[in-house]
C-alpha cells in the first residue's frame, strides 16, 4: 500500500510518461489518459491484488480496459508498477512493438483482452466476474469505461446482465471528463443522468471526483463491500488533466504532443507548484 | 428404406450433453432461443451451467469472452444470422483477435428458417465468420455429424462457429464415421468430377452421385464439414483427378464454401468450377423445400451443374 503522497508523485511520472509516449509516437490519445491518471494509480498500486512480474498469476484480480484508446495510462501504470521496464513505454505504436495502439492481449502480458472498439469491456468483465463466481473465486472484475462509450448500446446490455446476475464482483469505472471527439458529451448524444441512469439499472452507484486520491481510494473500498449487486464509480474528471493546454480540449483527445508542447507540458507536470 | 431424419441442432442438443457430462467447465449460453437452439436441453441438465442473457447477442459475446477468460468453455447460442452479423465485430476484435476460446453455435443457417423469410435466413454466416483470423468454421452435414463438430469444438482450443440448421434433414452418416476438424470426408470416390458441399445439401450430392452414375458418370462426393480451416489437400486432390469441381452450400457463394474453394484453385490449381448456392440476393418466405427448388439447391440442380462442368473440361 502506497502513501497518498507516493501515489501523487507516481501520478506526476505517469502524466509524464503519457504526453512523452503519444510525442515519440507522433500520435495517440493523451486527453482521455490523462483523466483516467488517478484512477489508475490508485488502482494499480493499491487496490488490485496481483502479481506485476507474473502476470499470468491464476489469483489475480483482473483489469478491462474497456476504452482501449486509454492505453498510454494503462501501460505507464502497468511499467511502473513493474510489469515491463519504463524504457519500452517509448516504444509505443512503432511497428513490431508489444504496446499497440489499442491494446492487444496477444502481444503484452498483463493486458487481459485486446480492445479499441468501444462498448465491450463491460460485457467481458462480467463474464469473467461470472466464471469467478461458479468457481467461488474472490478475485476482482474492474473495467474502465469513457463516458462517451455509454452511447454504445452494448453497454447497457452489459449493464442488465450485471445487475441480473448480481455480479457484486465488478467495478466499472466510468471516467466522466465531459468530451468526446466531436465535442461535449451532451452536445454529440447526451448522456445525463449518469448516475440515475445506472441507479435504475440497479447498480451501485458511486460518485467521486476522479482527480482526487483519497476520494478514489475510498470509492474502490465502497466498491468491494458492496454486496448483491454491482458497483459503478462514475469520477468526474478533467479530460487533458494536468497540462493546462490540454484540459477541456477535445482537441487533445487523439492528437500526439509536438516536441514544444511535450517541453512546456513536463515543465508544467514537475513545475515547482507541483512539488517536484 | 426410409431414411431417418433429424434436424441438425438436435445434434448441437445432444452433443452439448455430452460435453457437459464431460467437462464441468462446459457453459451455454443463450439470448432466448434457448428452445429453438436445443440449448435448453443442456439448460435442463445443468441449470448451474446455463445463462441465459437475453436479448443482446453483442453482450451475449462478449461475457462468453469473459468466461473464456475464467478457464470457462462457453457456448454462445443463437439464430445464426444474428450472431455471425449483429455480434460480428464483438466477435472480431474481443474472440477472435484475443483469440479466445469461445464457441459460437449459429442455429437455424441456411434456408432451414424458410416460413421466417429473408431476415432470419443465415446465408451471410459462413462468409462473415470465415473471413475472421483465427476462426474455425463447422457446417455439419446431419444430426449425427452435428453431435461430433459440435463435441470437437469443445474440445479443440481456440474461436470456432457452429452452424446448425431447423428443419429435419436425413441423417446419413453413422456414429463410427471417422470425423476431425479441417480433414474433409470423401464420401464417394468417383474420378470424372466432384461435388464438394458443406451442410444437409451434402444429401442431395449424394442423390446426385446416383442419377449420375446411372448415366455412367463417376462422380467424387466430398463432404467438406470444415469450412475454415479448409482441406486444401482434398480440394487439390479433387481437381487434379477429376478435373471439374462443383460446390454446393446453403449460403451465399460470394465469400462461402464457392469461394473458399474457388481461392485454393485459383491459387493452387486452376480448374473449371460451377458453384451451386445463392448468387448475391436476400430470398423470401416458404417451405425449406420450395426454397430449394425454387433457389436451385437441389440433387437436379448438382446434376445439372456437375454437366455444365463437365462439359468445361
């Protein structure tokens, strides 16, 4: 278990690893990474049981990345909590590379499924959750979702499935920034209300602010006693969290860093107002 | 002699009971067509083991992943045409890419649904599933046949299709017939063409091997059970000693066992092939039979090609 205070500074290299990996990429998705950063630290190095350097560990509780374009996040939080060294971040979407673009399952161990297109996480985390149910297993199902991926009817359908076979062993992470490519959520194809929404599929509905440790530290604990029924933790978050010329930018959803803006960006996320 | 018959997903029905007495980590799945499938049948024997998800083939998919994922063997049930099309890029980029090992059982293919009409006629499901690396698809011949695919499914890691059809349909291969995912099963030996086919209409080229041989016609009857992988040996074999092919399927030919067969001779071997299936359109309401004359899926229609081949030799 990591002190908040760890966790803030693994936050800022994993911030840094993201816009670093999109830059030498020359493309890339830093905007919904850079939301998702405090979710998933918190959940790698403190709420998920299993083993980095045996990825294979039959125990583990298991990670969807259900938003696969998210993929910078999950790999830096998965290179620094050991799975693969940091060096190999830098690699990403170079031709024969293990860190594809969106995920891919056959090429990197510790990604559970390939994914990129969206709305199917879900469906998967709760087939998983169900197999460690007919096994009694107690391992874990969590699935990071974008908030703009609920227009995807699948999800829904996942949605009824998790509630119908009281599958209190997924987390569903949605990760509420507002933006999608082609602009504000409610704007494209509304989504509110989230949280009533998923109330009334008879989930347990968990609201954060994604941004903030402490508060996602404690909505994964309220997640796991929650007993009969699933639990979602909808975090409202800033899309291009932590370098200001991304925040709120759709923009920034799929667009790589050039070689100034990654400079100005570093600068920003170990500025001395960060502490570093 | 009266031929028994049997539809082919009674032998989906009974082949899951035997993988499930087998193998406790044997699951079905259906979106509820369960009593269409047969896949009630497993669902009576082993309540713990079914899970019926409803309406939503997509989810139906991905959860059947996720089982997968859990060391499960899952069998994700429904009519063909919507599996294969409404789930296709669940089960293209979650099964197939992740290479998963998920079942996928598509019932009532072909013109089997005939009184349904064109919406639930499976005849884009082979194209569709063949296409997918890593997929393995299995179009049985009859129940008996249907029993086997559908046990070596279970058996053999990795994505596979099923395709299983509604109406009763002779059963004329035995329980010992040697059977084994992507070997073809040569039926008939003959020497001046062949009819290679997938599913029930094997029967008719069988029928059609009797009228032919009645005009001294010595016709090789290949039953190709395995669409992907191909027999490619089989279907070079074929054209080499008989030097004219004709395939027969319930499905569309543009992506289908025609096509498939039509890749491999293209490639490996150039011969002339007439191709007996349905040529790019949607048909209609009707009996199985009406459709299969009328859509030319018939014994007459296999004779008929095997002589336009022939005469291309």
């Amino acid at each position: 278990m990591e002190s908040m205070q760890r966790l803030k500074e693994f936050c800022q290299d994993v911030r840094a690893d993201i816009v670093r990996m999109t830059s030498a990429a020359g493309s890339g998705h830093p905007g919904g990474s850079l939301s998702a950063v405090e979710a998933m630290t918190v959940l790698y190095f403190n709420v998920m049981n299993h083993r980095p350097q045996e990825p294979g560990w039959p125990e583990r509780d298991r990670f969807f990345l259900s938003k696969g374009h998210a993929c910078p996040v999950t790999y830096s939080v998965m290179a620094r909590s050991g799975y693969f060294p940091v060096e190999e971040l830098l690699t990403l979407r170079k031709c024969g590379t293990r860190l594809q673009g969106h995920p891919s399952c056959k090429t990197l161990p510790g990604i559970e499924v390939s994914s990129g297109s969206l709305g199917q996480g879900l469906s998967i985390a709760n087939g998983f959750a169900l197999s460690a149910k007919i096994d009694n297993k107690p391992y874990r199902a969590y699935c990071l979702m974008g908030d703009g991926e609920l227009q995807e009817g699948q999800v829904w359908e996942a949605i009824m499935t998790a509630a119908h076979y009281k599958l209190d062993n997924v987390c569903a992470i949605v990760d509420y920034n507002g933006l999608q490519i082609d602009g504000d959520v409610e704007s494209v194809m509304g989504i509110a209300p989230l949280a009533q929404k998923w109330t009334a599929f008879n989930w347990h509905v968990i609201e954060a602010d994604g941004h903030n440790l402490e508060q996602m530290q404690a909505a994964y604990a309220e997640a796991a006693q929650t007993k009969g029924k699933p639990s979602v933790i909808i975090m409202k978050t800033i899309k291009g969290k932590g370098i200001s010329f991304m925040e709120n930018v759709a923009g920034w959803h799929g667009k790589a860093p050039n070689q100034q803006e990654l400079q100005s960006a570093l600068a920003e996320i170990y500025g001395k107002e960060n502490g570093k | 002699m009266s031929i028994m018959m049997l539809p082919t997903r009674d032998g989906y029905g009974y082949g899951l009971l035997e993988l499930g007495a087998a193998n406790p980590d044997v699951l079905v799945l259906d979106a509820d067509l369960a009593k269409s499938t047969r896949s009630d049948w497993f669902a009576a024997k082993y309540p713990e083991r079914f899970f019926d998800i409803g309406i939503s083939e997509q989810d139906m998919i991905g959860t059947a992943a996720g089982l997968a994922l859990g060391g499960k063997i899952p069998f994700a049930t429904t009519y063909g045409v919507f599996v294969a099309g409404r789930a296709w890029d669940q089960i293209r980029t979650t099964v197939c890419y992740s290479d998963l090992n998920v079942k996928i059982a598509g019932a009532h293919g072909g013109i089997s649904a005939g009184g349904d009409g064109a919406t639930h006629q499976a005849l884009e499901d082979i194209a569709l599933m063949r296409v997918l690396p890593n997929m393995k698809v299995l179009v049985p011949c009859d129940a008996i046949e249907a029993k086997k695919a559908t046990v070596a499914a279970g058996t053999v890691l990795g994505p596979c299709f099923l395709r299983f059809a509604r109406e009763a349909t002779p059963v004329f291969t035995t329980e010992g017939d040697f059977f084994e995912i992507g070997i073809a099963n040569i039926l008939k030996p003959g020497t001046d063409a062949t009819i290679i086919a997938a599913g029930p209409i094997v029967y008719e080229a069988l029928l059609a091997h009797e009228q032919l041989a009645a005009e001294g016609i010595s016709l090789r009857v290949i039953n190709m059970h395995t669409i992907k992988p191909l027999d490619e040996a089989a279907v070079v074999a074929a054209a080499r000693e008989t030097g004219a092919i004709v395939t027969a399927e319930e499905a569309q030919l543009y992506g289908g066992l025609g096509g498939a067969v039509a890749e491999v001779l293209a490639r490996k071997c150039p011969t002339p092939v007439e191709m007996v299936g349905i040529e790019d359109s949607f048909l209609e309401c009707g009996t199985p039979e009406e459709l299969a004359v009328k859509y030319g899926l018939t014994a007459k229609d296999l004779v008929r090609a095997v002589k336009k081949v022939l005469a291309r030799k």
